[in-house]
C-alpha cells in the first residue's frame, strides 16, 4: 500500500514540476522543451514499477522495468542476434529494394502520362490496403529465412514510397519549369536540377512512413514462419512461454531499432532538404 | 475518361502477368502430378527437373500450360481461381441462404469487421479527447505529444500477441483484445491529425472571437471543431485501414478460428493457396469499402458545412 501510495505522490509531483515548467518563464527555451517530454517519462516509469510492485501483479500480466531491464541485460547476445536477423537481414534490405524499386517506378510513371493515369489509382488503392496478409503466401515462396521477411517489406514500402514520389516530382511550378526551358536544360538536367530536389520532402515523407512498415512487416512475417532466431519469432515463442519480461524486452529492442531508423532518416532528410520551409526556424 | 481507360489498360496488364507468372511458378508440381498420372514429360523424373529453368521446362512440356491455371494446391492461383473461390464463398453462399454459415467469408468478414469497428470507435473517441486535451493545456502538450510521435515510428503491431495472452489471463477474451488492438493503432493517426485540425484556426480568427468575448467552449464548438473536420477525416482514413490491419493481426497469434486473419492462417497451415489469396481479397474489398464510406460521409459532411468542393 505504501508504494501505492508512493506513485501518487510521484505523479502529482511530476505533473507539479511539468506544470511549473511548462507555464514558467523558460517554456520556450531549448532545455525546457526537452526537459518536460523526459520527466513525463522517468514518472510513468517510476509509477509502473511502483504499482506492479505494490499491487503484485504477476509477472505473466505486466512485468515491472526493473524485470524487463534484468531480462534485456541477460539476454544481450540473444536479443543481438534476434536483431540481426529481423532487422538488418530483413527488413533493412527489403527496405533498400523496395524503396529504390518505388523510386525508379516513379521515375517512369513520371515519364508517361498515361502510366500515371493508369497506376496511379492503382497505387493509391493498394497502399491502403492490408497488405501484411501477403505474409503467408510470401513466407510459402521463399521459404523461411529472411528472404521472405525481405520480401514482404519490399511490398509493404513500395506503394507508400512510390505514390510520395510521383507526387512530389510534380510538384514543381510551370514557371519554374519553364525557366529550365528558357536555359535549354534538357529532360535530365532539369531532372537533376529542379524536380527532384523538389521533390525530396514527399519523398523523405514515404520512406519515413516506411520505415515503421518495415519492421512491421519483418516481424509479423515472422510469425507464420521462421528460422528459431528473429524477434518475431521470440515474441510469438516467449508469449507461449508466458514470459512476459522477454516480451517486452524485445518490444524495447524494436522500438529502438524504430526510432533510430527514423532519426536516422529524419536526420538524412534535415541535411538534404535544409532549404524546404519546414526545416527552417 | 481517359483515366478510365488507363486503368483498365493496367489492371488488364497486371492481370495478364498474373496469367503469364502462373506459368513458371506452378510447372513444377503440374509436371509432378502429371507424370504420377502416366503423361509423358520430358525430361524424366522430378529430380531430374529439380534444377532446370522454369521456362525452359514450359516449353518442352506445352500440354501442361492449361493445367498451370487449374491445379488444385498450386503456388501461384490463377485469377479466375480466386474469383471462383470468392464467388464460392459469397454469392453462392447467399444464394443457397447460408450467408452467415462457417464456411462463408461473409461471416469471417464480419467477425473481423466487428472488431476493426469497435477498436476504430475506442481509438478515435480517445485520439478526440486527447487532441481536445492538448491543444487546450500546454503542460499536456510538451510531455505527451512528443511520445506520441516518438510512438509511431514503433511496430506496435508486435504487442499484438502480448496483448491478446496477457488479456485472455485476467479472462477477456472474443471481441475485446483485437478490438484493443485496432484501437491502439488508429489511436495515434487521430491524435495527430486532429491536433494539427484543432490548431488550424490562424490567430486572426481566434483574436475575432475573443473580441466577441467568446468563451473557450464556445471557440471550441463554433471555431476550432469545424476548422479541424478536413483534418479528422484525413486521419480517419488512415485510422479505419489500420485498424483492419490491426483486427487481422490480431487473429494471427491466438489461432482463432474465425476471421479472415484466421483464413489467412489456416491456409498457409494446410496450404490452401486459394483460401489464402480469397482471404486476402476479401480483406482488400473490405478496406477499400471502409475507406471509401469515409470518403462519401466526408464529402456529405463537408459540403453541409460549406467547405467541401
């Protein structure tokens, strides 16, 4: 009951102190802005872990952090390997092919206005599809090891990507592209020149969007089919096991590999995309 | 029109390749079953054929050709299969009165339709207030709203058979835990889209009604509410077809027995292609038609409201 009552008291102070903040004269500042998001954080970590200890909830329904962090540390060269496999073999080089197959795609679409008329609508419709239930029938093409996952991935990030780009590589003004002509650029000058730096931020904005689906898609391929590594593979095994604090140690694995392949991506768009107005301040 | 024309031109071309992609991938077992049969094949033995192109063995054995878009198992189904499968399991099924009996899709849809809108309604409801919360207090904004967006680049997805062991454990079970599941995956889309919705107003039009002296409710209701509609129905969108998405995950790790994720599952089991790829289809029909009732009720709601082309 103390611990209980414990977590109250934390979580009134946190908000206290983020209301105090957040209301304060330094709001704006820097520091602040990522002092509030963290101190949110740190106490609903500290409340979870408070009240799973307190009220002793069992294990198979809510491991408290401090289990899960046992579990992620023992596990290190598991958890590694798991990481390789789904990430790096399968959804990384799914994502590559996927994502220059969309771009070239596009490329051509952009070419023909036919194509674009005719795919296009395609293209839009498929991307809002479920597409995760090609799953079974590409595990059963490929057979178990990451080309399947890899395959997967490809079609899960091939429609967002490709719909961005076609997009975006219409996006330039008539009077821009006629100062091209006016410079007698040809077709791939003014290419390279004007409409595909013009077109990165919708570009940048697919394979953003991508790259969840392609953990997503390593993952749940997994679970019809795997070698006996693989994150999926371990959550759907760990769950029969009924040993939550893997579960959710692996959960962490994969939400930061997610978020760092997102920063990764983000980071890669701020420093190509620095003139767009969204990246300005 | 001439739209039209393009897609069909496409779709005709896709199908085509579907057609000609039969062929190499299914030769193989039709040569298999063939030469059990007595038929002639050259060349002889499945060994033998292990490691010649695909093609090349077409070619020698043109009689097969027909039989690579009939075979009852194959890898690759052709498209009328799959269309004969479906109209198997739905119109016939209506015709003869049993839409609603185990072996109908109508029923697996339905049972994963149920779910995809109950999750749908949860995650909207709560992504609304959320929003609502946000925009209005700015401690909530700066400690949630970066999690929030942190939380999307995360696979929830692979929560999913935690979510669904750890609930069936306190005894929910049936509807509620895909149900969870869709609503923890539109949740997020809505959030964002209506936060950026209810931001939309610009400082003019807030500044005009404060000098109205308006309340903050009545700047919510007659102000931000209907400048954020364009916005909500946007994330809605996105919203309804992942919590199909969700509801179909759903069904995968439990072995449920009824639902299209289930279909899918119980045909890659037991390697009935065509149930996978009917399954499949049926789910694809089913968000395009989710999809597209947003799309009619959105345009039904933004020209009430004057905003709408």
């Amino acid at each position: 009951m103390l611990m209980v009552g414990l977590a109250a008291l934390i979580w009134c102070g946190g908000w206290w102190l983020n209301t105090r903040l957040a209301n304060g004269p330094q709001a704006d500042t820097r520091l602040v802005q990522l002092l509030v998001p963290v101190i949110f954080g740190v106490t609903l970590l500290l409340v979870w872990q408070l009240l799973v200890k307190g009220l002793q909830v069992p294990l198979v329904i809510l491991p408290a952090p401090s289990d899960i962090a046992v579990a992620f540390a023992g596990n290190l060269s598991k958890l590694r390997d798991d990481f390789l496999q789904t990430f790096v073999k399968g959804a990384l080089r799914g994502y590559v092919i996927g994502c220059s197959a969309a771009f070239l795609m596009a490329i051509v679409m952009d070419r023909s206005d036919f194509l674009r008329r005719g795919l296009l609508p395609v293209g839009n419709f498929v991307a809002a599809l479920p597409i995760v239930g090609t799953a079974p029938i590409l595990v059963m093409w490929f057979g178990f090891d990451w080309h399947s996952k890899a395959a997967v991935v490809v079609v899960m990030v091939f429609f967002p990507v490709l719909v961005n780009t076609v997009a975006g590589l219409r996006e330039t003004s008539a009077m821009q592209r006629d100062l091209m002509q006016t410079y007698a650029a040809s077709y791939w000058q003014s290419f390279f020149k004007l409409r595909l730096p013009a077109a990165l931020p919708f570009v940048f904005n697919g394979l953003k969007i991508s790259t969840t689906l392609a953990l997503v898609g390593a993952i749940v391929a997994e679970f019809f089919g795997s070698p006996t590594v693989g994150m999926g593979f371990r959550i759907s095994t760990s769950v029969g096991k009924l040993s939550l604090d893997m579960v959710w140690a692996e959960i962490v694995v994969a939400a930061l590999a997610g978020s760092m392949f997102y920063g990764t991506v983000a980071m890669v768009e701020k420093s190509l995309t620095f003139w767009h107005p969204s990246q300005r301040r | 029109m001439k739209t039209i024309v393009a897609v069909l031109t496409v779709l005709t071309v896709i199908i085509g390749f579907w057609y000609a992609a039969c062929l190499p991938m299914n030769i193989k077992g039709v040569l298999t079953e063939a030469e059990r049969a007595g038929v002639e094949v050259v060349p002889v033995g499945a060994k033998e054929r292990r490691d010649m192109g695909e093609m090349g063995l077409v070619l020698n054995n043109s009689f097969a050709i027909q039989a690579t878009w009939s075979q009852d198992r194959p890898r690759l189904p052709a498209p009328h299969q799959v269309a004969v499968e479906l109209w198997k399991t739905t119109g016939a099924m209506v015709l003869k009165g049993k839409t609603m009996s185990k072996r109908s899709l109508f029923y697996h849809a339905w049972v994963t339709l149920s779910a995809t809108l109950l999750g749908f309604a949860i995650g909207t409801g709560l992504g609304i207030l959320l929003a609502v919360g946000i925009v209005h207090s700015k401690v909530m904004d700066m400690s949630v709203m970066p999690w929030a967006i942190v939380s999307q680049t995360i696979p929830i997805i692979a929560l999913a058979p935690m979510i669904i062991v750890v609930l069936y454990s306190v005894g929910v079970q049936g509807i509620l835990p895909k149900a969870i599941i869709s609503a923890y995956l539109s949740f997020f889309p809505v959030v964002v889209g209506m936060v950026k919705g209810l931001r939309s107003p610009d400082s003019m039009q807030l500044d005009l009604l404060r000098t109205y002296s308006a309340s903050l409710s009545q700047g919510f209701w007659k102000l931000r509410l209907p400048a954020s509609m364009p916005y909500l129905f946007t994330s809605l969108k996105i919203g309804i077809a992942a919590s199909l998405v969700g509801a179909i995950v759903g069904e995968l790790p439990t072995g449920a027995v009824a639902g299209l994720g289930a279909r899918l599952l119980g045909g890659s089991y037991y390697g009935q292609t065509v149930q996978i790829w009917s399954a499949l289809f049926a789910a694809a029909i089913l968000a395009a038609c989710l999809v597209a009732l947003l799309g009619v009720i959105e345009r039904i709601v933004l020209k009430r409201m004057g905003i709408g082309a």
